[in-house]
C-alpha cells in the first residue's frame, strides 16, 4: 500500500510542477500560478489541509522549479 502511495503522491508531484511551468510560460503570474496549483492539488486529494497543500506545492515548486536541481529533496527521485 505504501508505494502505491508514494506512486500516487509522485504523479500529482509531476502534475502540479508541469501545470506551474505552463502557466508560468502563459504568463500567469506567480502567486495565482501557486494557487492554481495548490487548488489541483487539492482537487485530488480533498482530505488536505490547505496548509499541507500549500506546503507541499512550495516545496515541489521550490525544488524543481527555483530551487537548485542538484540539491536532494525529500522522497525525489528526480536525481539519483
């Protein structure tokens, strides 16, 4: 059960990061960017809180969109 959970939580990883890349590249602006995705976010998993969205959604973003690629994030298997 656990990986099909970190399965899960690892697509809607991938999902939210493309979705703020393309409204990024739309032009859409930063924060409703974030909120966007933090609503896709939720959409899927209904049971969050909006602070553990939020969360979570910054770290994602942070990592593999500002952040430094090489630096390890917890649970990415972006880099091995």
């Amino acid at each position: 059960m656990a990986s099909d959970t970190s399965e899960t939580v690892r697509r809607c990883e991938r999902a939210v990061v493309a979705a703020y890349r393309d409204l990024r590249a739309l032009g859409t602006c930063d924060l409703d960017a974030f909120g966007a995705c933090t609503t896709l976010y939720r959409i899927h998993h209904p049971d969050a809180s909006l602070n553990e969205a939020r969360r979570l959604v910054a770290e994602w973003i942070d990592h593999h969109v500002m952040g430094d690629g090489n630096a390890a994030a917890p649970d990415c298997r972006c880099h091995p």
